[in-house]
C-alpha cells in the first residue's frame, strides 16, 4: 500500500526538502536551491512512502493558498521510482487536502513534457506561462468537478 503524509510549518521538512532538491535541483536544474526553501512554511507539503516500506521517502510535493487560489507545485519523484504512481498519488493528496479544505480551484504550473501527467488526472490548460528561461510551463487548473479518478485507485476504493 502507498503511504503519504500531510506536513506543514513546524514538521521536519527535511525528506521533502532533499526529494525535491534532488530531483529539481540536482538531476533536472529546473529551479535553484533557494526555490527548494521558498515558500515552505506557506505551504502544506506530502512525502509519499515506498509501498510496504515507510522509511524510504520516494515522492514530495506541496501545495499553498496565495490568498486567491492554490498552488501545487514542486512534485518531484525520486527517479528509480518513477511510472509507479506515486507522483499521481502526491497530486491526488495535494488536491484532496485543498478540496476539503473548500478549495474550488487548484492550479499549477507544469512543465511542457508532463502536461499530459496533469491532464489524465483531469487538469486542463489556462494558458502558456512562462516561469523559468529554462523552461516553458504550461498553466493548468482543476475544478473539484473535473477531477479524474484513476482506474488504479478506483479499483483499490472498491
């Protein structure tokens, strides 16, 4: 079974922190070290759990209210893990957490070569957005309405 947890201002951020410094940072070079610590006592952060092992952080994410809407940002799966769900399980708690919150709207910033992760999970375009030179992001949002349960987790559900 995936395990995540939920984490905020306070907890011991230091898994998410290495997760997503490693796989922005290090591996991808999409965003410096300092927007690894930018907005983290904002945010509300997910570590997900190999299956069956608690102790190995494989996935991080977080999300935050800027005062209109939130933001998911930062997903970032170690990648010896990757194709296994777990960053569609770090979203999945991300939206959750906003959602019942009473959060209408999330939305994100994607890289053009995982827009189409979003978009399965039911993330449709706003418009092209443009953070980072290195990279040009895709703006996407999701209603509570539009959110796609995946056939891996339904089945589990039933």
């Amino acid at each position: 079974m995936i395990q995540g947890k939920l984490l905020s201002y306070g907890d011991d951020l230091t898994d998410s922190n290495r997760i997503r410094k490693q796989v922005l940072v290090d591996e991808l070079g999409m965003i410096s070290i300092d927007q690894v610590y930018e907005n983290n006592n904002e945010s509300i952060h997910v570590i997900v759990y190999e299956e069956g092992n608690s102790s190995i952080a494989v996935a991080a994410g977080r999300i935050r209210y800027d005062g209109e809407k939130c933001i998911i940002d930062q997903i970032a799966v170690i990648k010896d893990y990757r194709g296994k769900k777990y960053g569609d399980f770090t979203v999945r708690m991300l939206m959750n957490k906003a959602f019942t919150s009473g959060i209408s709207e999330v939305r994100l910033y994607a890289p053009e070569n995982v827009s189409e992760f979003f978009k399965k999970i039911g993330f449709d375009f706003v418009k092209n957005y443009d953070i980072l030179s290195n990279y040009e992001y895709e703006n996407m949002h999701i209603l509570q309405n539009n959110v796609i349960i995946s056939c891996h987790f339904a089945k589990k559900m039933k």
